[in-house]
C-alpha cells in the first residue's frame, strides 16, 4: 500500500473515532430542563403588541417591528368576557387620549352651503304684437338692455291699429259717447298707449306708428325682433326680467333637509361684495332629490334694489332654522363612522374603555345631537379612540355587543 493510500486510511479513522466520541458525549450530557413555569400568582401574558399596530401580535417582548418603541404584554386578566377594553395607563398616556364629557343643552339647527343667483321668475315679462304689422324702428338693440317702466322699446306700423284710430276719430265726430268708449276700448286691447289715445283726442289726428312700451323696471333678456321685421298677431318681441328681487337656488343636504321650510331667514354672501350680508327668507323647497348628489333645492328670495346681486354669481349660503331644546351633545371628533354603524367610546376610568352604538342626529358647530345610546355626563373619547377601537374589534367586543366587527 502507498504512503498516500496509509495516509488517507489513518484520516477516516480518526474521523469516525471523533464522531462516536461526540455522540457518547452528547448522549452523555444532561438534557436542558425546561424553564420553570410561572408562579400561579404572577400575572399570564397572552402575547406581545404594538399599542399602535394593536392587530399584530408576538410570541416574545421585544422592540416594535413597526415604530421605535418596546412591545407591551396582553395578560389574560385583561381580556374579560365583556364589551370592556382595558389598556394600561402607561399606553393610554402614550397614546394622547382625551376625553370630554356628554353635555345636555340647546341646538341651534344651521346650513351652510352655497347657491347660485338666479332671475326672479316671478318678474319675467313678455311684450307681443297685438296686431299684425312691421317694426319701423328699435329703442332697444341688444340683450341685457337696461330698461326702465314705460319706456318705448319700438315703433311698429299696424293697419289694424291705424283702422282702430279712425274709428276714434268718426266716434269723436259723431259725439257719440258709446261709440267713443268702444273705440278708446279697442285701442287699449291693442296696446296703443293711453297718452297716444289721449294725443288722437285732443289733436284729432291719426299716428301712423304706435309706440310699444315697456311694462317694468328690468334688463331686456330676449330680444326676438329687428328692425324692418314682420309681426304677427301674438308674436313674442321682447322678454324682460326686473332684478329688483332675485332669487338664490341653493342645495341643502338631503338628511338636513327636514326642518327646512318657507320663511326661515337666510344669509347670502357673494364674492363681489366682501362684507356685504344679504338677508332673505326661504320661498320654496324643491320636491326633488337629486340623485348624484342627494340634496334638495332650496330656492330664496333676496331683495335687492341696488342692484348688487346678478344672475349667474355664485353666493355662500347660510340657512337657519329653530332650536332644539334640551338635546344630549356629543363633540363630533368622539363619533366614528364607517358607514354602516356609528360608535363612541365611553372611558370607565383606570384604563377601561367601553365601544358604544349610538344614534345620532344633527350635527354643526363640532357638535352632534345623540339621540339614543349615551347618558349626560357621560364621558366620551376624543383622540386616540380608533385605537381603542381597533382593540374592541381584536377582543370581540363588538360581537359580543350583538354586531358585527368593523
């Protein structure tokens, strides 16, 4: 055998004499005894957690994979079969939470919302031939004309008319007062203008074109005629709108659409008059609900004879109704919602928290009506409570309240 082959030979020997002295030593060796469990009196740690991750759990005290602080210890004795959460006192102070008491008192109802500025439908007027004929000449050339009451919005030439005047004129000769009477009449169906009618009598002489006048103070908001235009029998000429009284169209939420009603007082600004509140009161609210954004139309009546309001401005609304008396009151940050339950979490005191349904009702000023579900005095959490919620939810609280978990 070579020296290589002695050589190699020797190794194996060695090695396998060194394994079977290892596991005779191991065999030897005293196996580990397990820890001593705990005394009956020290306290049993179901698990580790992050106060700010309470839903991820650990087998062992450590530092927080999540935030830079030491996990805390859930003991058994914490979890009670109940809708009770208890949290150590150190975590609740970590935590930030305050609370604020359940107050009873009055509730002032109020909307703010926004509008937009609209004609008043109530002053639209439209000014028609009362005869077949031709405009000769226009007063008025454009939409959006200012115009004022009994000014001549245009010349027209009428056969009709100017037959009617003759039949003044032969009734004055006549001096036949029935006759008279009938004829004035007929010139004021057609709209000849009482001073025109009055004109013929004393000069004795026809017009060959006749005045069309306006009705109102107002803005011409169509203008269907132009000069040299043929007029028919009932044929619109002109549209006009006064905006001494405009109205506001205003969207109010359909759940604080309920105490809404004609004659509550409104405030109306807009951003061309910083400063300047309009007051008005609530004319009509619209029957409908709009579907995509679930409001209702309020509409409102501003006077506004210096003109300051215009259609199509936008305006910030604010509509106010009675108050509620004696109502319990809930700062609005306690309240969770998630849609399909709204909850508050009641402070017991030495660390006990308790999930709570409640009804609410409405809510402005940072605060909410509760109708059903808390007691005054009561004391409510306002910071940190989806926490302490999220905790409810890990504990089962919630079912056992005879509700789902969020």
């Amino acid at each position: 055998m070579s020296t290589t082959m002695r050589l190699i030979a020797a190794i194996a020997v060695l090695l396998l004499v060194g394994a079977g002295w290892l596991l005779m030593r191991g065999g030897a060796e005293p196996v580990a005894k397990p820890a001593p469990t705990a005394k009956s009196s020290e306290r049993q740690v179901l698990y580790w957690y992050d106060p700010m991750r309470p839903d991820q759990h650990f087998g062992a005290p450590g530092r927080s994979p999540f935030m830079a602080m030491d996990l805390v210890p859930k003991y058994a004795d914490e979890v009670e079969p109940s809708t009770v959460v208890t949290i150590d006192a150190t975590v609740v102070q970590n935590l930030g939470v305050r609370t604020a008491r359940v107050t009873r008192g009055d509730f002032w109802q109020r909307v703010d919302t926004t509008g937009r500025v609209v004609a008043d439908e109530h002053s639209r007027v439209t000014v028609t031939a009362r005869a077949d004929g031709w405009v000769e000449r226009l007063t008025v050339r454009a939409e959006g004309e200012p115009v004022a009451k009994g000014a001549t919005l245009a010349h027209i030439y009428s056969p009709v008319i100017a037959a009617a005047q003759d039949e003044l004129l032969l009734a004055l000769g006549a001096h036949d007062d029935a006759l008279i009477a009938a004829a004035r009449a007929r010139l004021e169906a057609l709209a000849v203008p009482a001073a025109d009618i009055a004109r013929i009598v004393t000069t004795r002489e026809v017009s060959k074109l006749t005045r069309v006048l306006s009705p109102i103070d107002g803005y011409v908001m169509r203008l269907d005629v132009r000069e040299g235009s043929a007029v028919a029998l009932d044929r619109p000429l002109f549209e006009l709108s006064s905006h001494a009284t405009v109205w506001v169209l205003a969207e109010v939420p359909e759940r604080e659409s309920g105490w809404i009603g004609r004659d509550r007082p409104v405030e109306v600004t807009v951003a061309a008059h910083p400063g300047v509140v309009f007051e008005g009161d609530v004319d009509y609210v619209y029957p409908d609900v709009e579907q995509a954004t679930r409001t209702r139309r309020v509409r409102i009546v501003i006077e506004n004879r210096e003109e300051h309001l215009h259609p199509g401005m936008y305006a910030d609304v604010v509509l106010y109704g009675g108050a509620r008396r004696d109502v319990l009151l809930v700062p609005s940050e306690a309240v969770i919602r998630t849609g399909t339950r709204d909850v508050v979490i009641v402070a017991e005191g030495d660390g006990r928290f308790r999930p709570v349904h409640v009804e609410l009702g409405a809510e402005r000023g940072g605060q909410t009506i509760v109708r059903a579900g808390l007691d005054v005095d009561d004391e409510v959490v306002t910071s940190g409570q989806f926490l302490i919620d999220s905790e409810a939810s890990l504990t089962g609280a919630y079912q056992r309240m005879g509700s789902e978990a969020p």
